[in-house]
C-alpha cells in the first residue's frame, strides 16, 4: 500500500477487514470439509454426542478415552474401539485437498472441547470438526492397538521365559544325577584305555552290565539338556489360548507394509490370517502351503515336525508375531501414513531433491561427494585402528 501511494487505513478498519477476510475463509473451510460427509455419516456423528439414557457420558467421550490396560483384555478393547472409530467411515474421506494443520488443529479442539461445546456449534462447523476428530483418531486408534500388542506379546515372551528358567531349575537335579552316572562310566571306560587288554575288557563288561540303567541316563539328558540362551519357546507356544483371543481380529484390522528383507514376514503374517480364516479348526497344515522363511533356528524345532512335514499352527502363530514384533520395532515392517509405527524412511529427500542439495550438504559437512573416497578414508581408519591393537594386545594384561 505505501508503494502504491494508498493511504492506509486506520488500525481498527483493517483489523476489521482482516477479520472478516479470516471469517470468510473459515467458513469456507467448514463448509468443503462437511460436505465430504453423506447425510448418513452425519447424522451418526451427531449421535455421538448424545449422552446415553442411564449413563454419564456420551458415545464421542468413551470413544475419546484411549485404552490404558496393556493386557489382552485391553488389546481386545483396543481392537473393539478401532472398528467402531473406522465404522463411521470420516478415516476413509480424502482430506488431501484441504490444509493438513487446520485438520489437525480443528481434531485437537474436538479431542478436548465439552460435548456440550460441540453440539452448541453451527451444522457445518460441528460436522466438519467431527470429521477432522475421526480421521486424526482413525490412524490413532490404530497406533494405540500397536502400543498394546507391541507391550502384551513382550509380557507374554518375558512370561514364558520366566517361567521355563523356573520349570529348568526343577528339572536340574535329575539332570545333574543323570550327567554324573554318564560320567562314571565313561571315567571308567577311559582309565580302562590305560591298562591292559583285560581291564579294557572288565570295563565294557560293566557298561554292558549297566546298559539299561546308562540309556536311562542318556534318555533323561537327552530330555532335559537345553541349546545356550534357549528362549523357552514352548511356554510360549503353550500361551497360544490367550493369544488366540486376539490374533483374528489383530490380523483382519491392521494392515502392515515392510521393506523387501522384511518380506517374509509379512507374507507369513498374511498367511496365518488365511488359515485362521478358511480353515480355523487345522491345527496343522503341510509345510507346502504354508510359508516358512519367517522360521528362523530357534523356532523350527517347534514349528515344523520333519517326520510327517506339518507345521504347527500355535508354533507357527507365536513365531510369526515373535518376527513381527521384532520388525515393528526395527521399523522394517510398518504402519502406513502412522506417526508412531510409520516408515521413517518416507522422511527422507526423493531422490531428485537430493542430487539437487547433494553438493551442498556435502559441503556443509565436509565430505567427499564421491562416495568411495570416504569409504576408502574409513577402511584405512579401521585397518590402523586394527593394527593398534594387534600391537598392543600382547602387553595388555
């Protein structure tokens, strides 16, 4: 205005103006974002404003309050309140068009204002700010069912273990005693090599003498003898009753991505969901039909029977949401477009914006664009690095 030689105006009229301008625009926002929404979606979210005869609270305050019990009751809650979050059908509109933080700040008034407040507002206004509080807690809601599982199958694995170290320390006395009659006999045997040809021969008698009582002995180690760090896997498996609550509805619900090496994963995942679906009484399943890359060494023992080359649906359950678990974690299986559970790689420059600042961020961090001259500076790093130590390592006490 002064460049163009306009006089301004005083202080009150622009504010005035601007406010208007700001009002129009608002309105204009409510109006697009409420005409997404059909009559029905509509009228099911006015009802949730509406407090329930006999109750205290309405439908939109129990369906604000996020599940805090991390149990399996909890979880099933959790995956209760997502399908009727995503019964209302405002997660599946396309908001793409519209400005995303006026989205999101509109879904956070929603998240704390009264419902009295809500229901107070103009027909638009209340309907477009629903619409923003339900697509923001679609995707929350499923966050929240991630939480709880990524928190109760942790409980269940350190359960299990707790309860195998238990189960080991009961069963170490009858496997010390059948360690210490092996050793016995084989103490035997060996001073026996020492001597002569008749104690060699008096020796093996006493083994063929005791051969029952020391395949007693082999078949109780045998039994009770565990690989190192042995993660109990069976307890697991035998917790399967409890996850079997839960793990339908979990696989129908959300829906996971990965990256290529997480594939397996997945595919596994996917599935057990048909098998829990076409074919819910098969406790087992020939291993053909089934994937089982996800199988790693710990877990194949308890999944796969070699002798009649079936897996076994709980095994093969807990494994695949031991993996899942585990690649929810690492972020190489993800939810998409969650703030928690998302891909951290969609963050990252495409790559067309990043051969346009390559140069530089490279600068301003004081690298060789050329890749292979830092690696070579690296490689050289290390090697003296090795070297160093090599050289130390025989005054190091």
């Amino acid at each position: 205005m002064l460049s163009q030689r306009v006089l301004l105006p005083g202080a009150n009229v622009l504010a005035r103006l601007v406010g208007s301008v700001r009002e129009g625009a608002t309105r204009q926002f409510m109006a697009r974002l409420a005409g997404l929404a059909s009559p029905e979606p509509r009228t099911r979210l006015d009802a949730l404003l509406v407090v329930p005869q006999g109750r205290r609270r309405s439908e939109l305050d129990r369906l604000r309050r996020p599940p805090f019990t991390p149990s399996i009751g909890g979880l099933i809650q959790a995956l209760q309140r997502l399908g009727e979050v995503r019964a209302l059908g405002a997660g599946e509109l396309d908001l793409s068009k519209l400005p995303v933080r006026r989205v999101a700040r509109l879904a956070r008034y929603a998240g704390d204002a009264w419902v009295t407040q809500l229901a107070d507002l103009a027909a638009d206004r209340r309907t477009a700010t629903l619409i923003a509080f339900f697509h923001v807690l679609t995707a929350s809601a499923r966050d929240d069912v991630i939480d709880i599982f990524d928190v109760v199958f942790g409980d269940l694995q350190r359960l299990a273990t707790n309860r195998g170290k238990k189960r080991r320390a009961g069963e170490l006395a009858d496997y010390d005693q059948a360690v210490g009659e092996l050793h016995a006999s084989m103490r035997s045997l060996l001073d026996a090599l020492d001597d002569s040809d008749d104690a060699i021969a008096a020796a093996l008698g006493c083994l063929h003498t005791d051969r029952e009582r020391i395949d007693a002995a082999l078949r109780t180690v045998e039994a009770l003898m565990r690989p190192p760090a042995d993660p109990f896997h069976e307890r697991l498996v035998a917790c399967y009753p409890q996850i079997r609550r839960f793990l339908p509805n979990l696989i129908d619900a959300i829906d996971f991505e990965s990256t290529v090496s997480a594939r397996p994963v997945l595919d596994a995942y996917q599935a057990l969901g048909r098998w829990l679906d076409e074919r819910p009484h098969a406790t087992r399943l020939p291993d053909a039909e089934v994937p089982l890359a996800v199988v790693n060494t710990s877990w194949r023992p308890h999944v796969s029977d070699r002798e009649d080359g079936t897996v076994n649906r709980a095994a093969y359950a807990c494994c695949v949401l031991d993996q899942l678990r585990m690649g929810l974690r690492r972020r190489d299986v993800y939810a998409p477009a969650s703030t928690r559970w998302g891909d951290p790689r969609a963050d990252l420059l495409s790559p067309d914006a990043w051969q346009t600042q390559r140069d530089q961020a490279c600068e301003d961090l004081a690298l060789d664009p050329d890749p292979t001259t830092v690696v070579a500076q690296l490689a050289r790093a290390l090697d003296d690095a090795w070297r160093r130590t090599a050289a130390g390592l025989p005054t190091n006490p």
